[in-house]
C-alpha cells in the first residue's frame, strides 16, 4: 500500500483484534507509516529509488506481501486483483449522483487499483450513460494513456503497469498530470479555497478544470479529494522555498 489502504485496513484490524502485515515504502509519507503503525500493524519497507514511485517498486511491493502471506494464519488482500473493491466504490457514485440532485457532465479521477473510478462509474452509469467519465495519471508514466512506464512523485496513483481489472470501456478519455502541476495545485487548494489535500488531489483538481473549461460554464464536473494535507507535513508540498 502507498498508504491509504493501509491506514483503512489498521483501523478495521484494530478493532476487530486481527494482526495487519503492510508492505510499504520510504517512497510514501512518514505520516502514513506512522498512523499504520498506530493502530498495530506491522510495516516492512521495500526500498525506492530516491523515493520514486516506479513500476519496479510496486512490483517488489507486491512480492513482498505475497511472500508474507503464505505464512501459516496469513491471509492476502491483494488489492489490485481484489474485485470486491470495486462494488465498495458504488455508494460512492451514488452519493455523487445524489449530491448533484444528478446535475452531472463528468466524473474525473486518478487512476491507481482503478476500483474506484470504476466503481463510481457503474453507479453513474447506471442512472445516465452520457455522464463522461475522465481517468487521471502521471504524465511521467502514463501507462494507460500508451506511453512508456516511469517515475513520478504523486502518491497513491499511477502504479506504472496497467493495473490487472482495469477497464478501458468503463472510460471516454486519460489526461495526464506532471508531479510538479499537481504539488502546484495542491499548495493552491490550501491557500486559495482552505481545502487541504494530498498530490492526487491536486492531480484530479488539474485535470477537472480542464474539462470544466472544455465543457462550458453550465457543466458540473465532479472529482475527489482524496485525503488530508495532515499525512503530507513530512514530504516537500508544504514545505517553503525558504525551507527547501
């Protein structure tokens, strides 16, 4: 996990009074390690490149927990081939459609598992199929956009590989988004609207704008804030020029 699984799962472990392995890495925050940790898991790190999220680290990530798993009294989440993940995201999507009074254009989102943007997609469909559906990645490896897998620096989204139930019906169109555009935005929200976020937030942010501008002023376009600016205190997002 980058993380958000993570925190997720520490908390439903701890209080069901199960153990929690997570495999993880100094490519993410020290905040998300630390929060894990709070609640009881134990976390084995998978060393980076200069904290860069490439396809390789997550690949070692993934072999990792599996070796991990096949411990006696282990059991494997293994999130990316999990298809229960994706039904999980659906009330999601109907909130959106609810919350719109289903007002709603188009759906933008980043792309990691791909279950969520899935999910919600299947709940908006459901009601109208116009609604257009925008995924986002890394423009430093868009995988699914057809270009070469690399590095990028935004956490919880472009695994570097197509993630295995992605489905490219379930999509009208990528955009890409630069590590250094999303940073942008994210210190933006925080200073400009008082939304405190994470990188993939601000990537969604970006690309979101974009379509709103294609699509005219009468538009509603949707994204996600995906979480708190809180785990991010410890990377360089936040941090002042004068601190660099």
């Amino acid at each position: 996990t980058a993380g958000t699984t993570g925190v997720s799962l520490g908390l439903v472990c701890a209080a069901k009074g199960y153990g929690l392995e997570i495999v993880f890495s100094e490519a993410f925050s020290e905040e998300k390690r630390r929060t894990m940790q709070a609640f009881g898991a134990r976390v084995t790190d998978v060393p980076s490149d200069n904290k860069k999220i490439t396809e390789a680290l997550i690949k070692g990530m993934i072999n990792a927990a599996a070796e991990i798993s096949r411990r006696p009294g282990h059991w494997y989440c293994d999130q990316l081939n999990n298809h229960d993940a994706i039904e999980g995201y659906i009330p999601l999507g109907e909130e959106i459609w609810q919350q719109t009074d289903g007002r709603i254009d188009a759906f933008v989102h980043s792309v990691s598992t791909a279950h969520s943007i899935h999910g919600v997609t299947e709940a908006l469909w459901s009601h109208r199929r116009e609604i257009r559906i925008v995924a986002v990645e890394p423009e430093e490896s868009a995988v699914l956009s057809g270009k070469p897998s690399g590095s990028h620096k935004i956490e919880g989204i472009g695994i570097g590989f197509i993630p295995p139930l992605w489905r490219p019906e379930l999509v009208n169109e990528i955009q890409t988004v630069t590590t250094s555009d999303a940073k942008q935005m994210t210190r933006r929200l925080a200073r400009e609207e008082g939304i405190f976020a994470g990188t993939s937030s601000g990537a969604n942010v970006v690309a979101a704008i974009r379509v709103a501008q294609r699509l005219g002023q009468d538009a509603t376009v949707a994204t996600i804030i995906v979480d708190s600016g809180m785990r991010y205190l410890s990377t360089d997002i936040f941090r002042n020029e004068s601190d660099a």
